[in-house]
C-alpha cells in the first residue's frame, strides 16, 4: 500500500508535464506600441486613460488591477467577459459599466480618443 505523501509524490511529474505543455502552448500577447509612436489622438486618450482608468487598470500588462490588465485588449479574439473586444462593445462597456466596473462618463471625441489609446496597447 502507498502512503499518502508517495501518492502525492508520484503525481508530481504528471502535474508538471501537464503545466509545462499548457505554458509552452501559450502565445505571448503582442507589445504596446511605445510612446514614441502614438499619434495625436492615441496621446490625448493616453491622458484620458491616465485621468478616468488607471486607477483600476494597468494599461501594458494583463496583470488585474482593481479590474483586468489591459495589454493587448484589442488584439485578443475575447475580453475576459468572454465577448470580442470591438469598438462598439468597448464603448458601451466604459460608458455604462459591466459588473463592478462604474459607467465612465465621457464626451464623444474622449471616447474616440481613448479607444485610439486602447489599440495601441
């Protein structure tokens, strides 16, 4: 009869084959575009994201925050709701809220700005 701990130990090696597969089927997202690269828009939205998201979001990382990292949010086949990140989902998203996230009022040429700044990232 096996003990506890030998069972336990046995299975090791299963368990990290099984994670090594996982890590190495991953695809690491893509870089944010740097600064130095931004148009006038997607820096104006850079300050919008600055002044109403960043307290809840970090904008070069999928690391959460209060809320999702946001790397590469526009560049992934679904947000972490499980919906494709398009423009018109975005905006409603920021706008009227989803879950814990608040409504974020914004004019018009904000909102365009900051969804400038959000494909850059």
């Amino acid at each position: 009869m096996r003990t506890p701990a030998l069972s336990l130990l046995g299975s090791l090696p299963i368990a990290a084959a099984a994670l090594l597969v996982g890590l190495t089927g991953c695809k690491p997202l893509p870089p944010s575009m740097p600064p130095s690269q931004w148009n006038a828009q997607q820096a104006r939205g850079a300050a919008v994201f600055e002044a109403k998201c960043a307290r809840c979001h970090y904008p070069t990382t999928t690391k959460p925050l209060h809320g999702p990292g946001l790397q590469a949010l526009t560049k992934v086949s679904s947000m972490p709701s499980g919906a494709p990140p398009t423009d018109d989902r975005l905006a409603d998203r920021i706008l009227h809220g989803y879950g814990m996230m608040p409504a974020i009022p914004l004019s018009d040429d904000q909102l365009k700005d900051l969804l400038a700044y959000l494909h850059t990232l």
